[in-house]
C-alpha cells in the first residue's frame, strides 16, 4: 500500500476514543488531518492525541467536507444524523465508513446505499464483531457448507444490568431506540452474515419498558434517570425469511436474567450446529454418534492468521483501508447493514401495532 490516505473523524465521543483512533493511529498508510465535534473541546482533544501535524479541529462538518484532500470519513456521530453527514461525506467525494447502526430508519439507510450507488464511493458500516477471530473461522465453517442449510437461528444480545447512562444513548430521538438498536443490531448483523440470508419475509416483535421505570437501579455504570430512559429497556422478535428459515432475536439493557450474552449467535443447519456459549463449539453427527467440538482460537491457522495479532477493531480499520486502497468490496458492505435496519425497524413497527410486520 504505497499512497497514504487522509482521513477525518466526526463525532468525537467515546466510540471514537475507544474504538476508532486507537485502531487508525496504528495505520502507516492513513494520517488523521480533521477532527469534527459540536463540543470543539473534544475535537480539539482528538487533535492532541491522534492527529498529523497540521491536523485541524471543526465544529462544523460541512468545512470538514470542503476540504478536497481528505479521502475517508468515519462517521461516529449519534444515530439520528448519520445518514445526513453520510451521504453528505459520499457527495462530496470522500469514501465513508459509518458506526453502527447504519442509520435511525430503514429510509435513511436505503438513501445512503443510493448515494454510494450514484457516487461511486465506498460506503461500509461499522460491525467489528465480523472481526472477532471465532466470528472469522465460524464465517469460513458456514462458507463451507459444513453445517448445511442453516434453517434456526439466535441472535444474542442478552446484558443483565448494563445500561449505558451517558451521552444520548437514552433519547429515543437522537437514538432511534435502547438496545435493540445498539447491541441487538449487533447480534443480527452476525447471525444474517452466518447465515448468508438477508431476504426476510415477516417480522413479529415487542419492546418493553419496564424495568425503565425503577429508580435508584442496579446498574453497572450507575443508576439512570427514569425520566431521561424514553427508550426500551429491551426487545425481541421472532423473524422469518423468504427460504423458511427462522431468526429469534434478544436484547436487553436491563433484564432479570443470568443467561447473558452478546453480540453471539446460534446456528442450526441440515447438518450440523455452532454456538458461541463457551466458546466457538461445532456440534454435529459421525458414525451414528453425535459430537461436539470446542475450536481452539489460540492455535494459529494459515486461513485466518490476520486475525491473531490484531484486535477486531483494528482488523475492521486495516481491511476498510486496504479495499479503498485496492478498489475492492468492503467486507461489511452497506446493501447487507440496510436489511438488518430494515428488520430493526420492522420490530419496533411490530411492537407499536401489535401485527406482524411484512416486507414486500
């Protein structure tokens, strides 16, 4: 990779400290030269930290977009403008990759992928968990044909009491929603993947606001404020696809539950299973005796070698970079994180009217 790109974050909270320019800072090939916030204070602060040295500090996006030298955009805003800055960043020559999820509704997701359509720049999304290394080997099983038709599936996103109480996670209008929007996402945008299925059929789904309400809660980053928690606390969804197959979909913020997981998925095919429980394990039958067996992702393996010394973020930075560079697809690509908008949408819809949700 000879030619070194420029790149500009907006939105510098915490998905962009912790996730985003730990990782970018770690690519000889990208420098950071403009650093976005409404908050210039963190902007600024982005700019000590991560930027070149002529990097600069923008309230404003659209000075950010004037500039014709910057080649990529991350966009780690709130839900509620992604779509907006996007498809702005994508109109004005820059490729984008945009934390999850894709957008607040399912129409500003199918106006992003139309803009990188008419554009011509790459548009990617922001689901590292693809990244993870049981995700990748799991990803190359499926591939294979090793399980079969995968006809049932789960997608978990299960936390007990861990509601994020900062910044506008709990605004349904920033947001969009609580955690079906945020983790829950997460877990569908794996599963689909896994499955290799994004042609849904019917979506039946319910959203709760119970344990919202409670005050002085138990929660992992503190007790929220049940005036402020205008989002659910949880939802779930049972999701059917145009071949047959079956999706059931959990999330949970906050949840009487010790069963937790996230951001993992079960997996049922013709023949055979997977699951993330303890580990990746791989069930199955041989010989008339059935079997089950737990992968060691600590060996090495030629197949996904990449994946051993990078962490899932910076694995999602570098192959971003490299199929900008090499004029190849992203590996999230943006017609894939529309669907799982789409369903997402499609449960809140659900649990708004009581009926089932069908897609034409």
């Amino acid at each position: 990779m000879a030619k070194k790109l420029k790149g500009a974050v907006i939105g510098c909270g915490g998905i962009a400290f912790e996730k985003y320019f730990p990782a970018l800072s770690k690519l000889k090939e990208l420098e950071l030269v403009a650093f976005c916030d409404i908050i210039i204070e963190k902007a600024e602060k982005a700019v000590a930290g991560y930027g070149s040295t002529d990097a600069k500090a923008f309230y404003d996006y659209k000075e950010v977009l004037a500039n014709v030298a910057i080649d990529v955009i991350y966009v780690c805003t709130p839900n509620d403008s992604h779509a907006e800055i996007s498809i702005a960043a994508l109109e004005s020559g820059k490729h984008v990759m945009c934390e999850k999820p894709m957008a607040k509704t399912a129409a500003e997701a199918q106006a992003m992928v139309d803009a990188a359509k008419r554009t011509g720049k790459k548009l990617s999304i922001g689901y590292q968990n693809n990244f993870r290394p049981d995700s990748r080997y799991l990803q190359q099983i499926c591939d294979n044909g090793e399980l079969g038709e995968i006809y049932f599936a789960k997608a978990h996103a299960i936390r007990r009491r861990a509601v994020p109480t900062w910044g506008v996670f709990l605004d349904q209008e920033k947001q969009g929603g609580g955690p079906l929007i945020d983790i829950g996402s997460h877990a569908l945008d794996l599963t689909l993947r896994m499955m290799n299925n994004y042609a849904p059929k019917c979506v039946l789904g319910k959203a709760y606001h119970e344990l919202s309400r409670k005050e002085n809660a138990a929660n992992l980053w503190g007790p929220w404020d049940p005036e402020k928690f205008t989002v659910e606390d949880s939802a779930f969804a049972f999701i059917t696809m145009q071949n047959g197959a079956s999706v059931i979909l959990e999330s949970s913020w906050a949840l009487n539950s010790l069963d937790t997981l996230e951001a993992k998925t079960t997996l049922c095919g013709t023949e055979g299973g997977a699951d993330m429980r303890d580990g990746l394990r791989i069930n199955s039958e041989k010989l008339g005796r059935m079997t089950t067996t737990t992968i060691d992702l600590n060996a090495g393996g030629v197949a996904f070698f990449e994946g051993q010394t990078e962490s899932p973020s910076d694995l999602e930075a570098r192959l971003w970079l490299e199929c900008i560079l090499h004029d190849t697809e992203p590996v999230v690509k943006p017609e894939q994180a529309l669907v799982v908008t789409q369903i997402l949408e499609a449960i809140y819809e659900s649990s708004k009217t009581g009926k089932a949700i069908y897609f034409d």
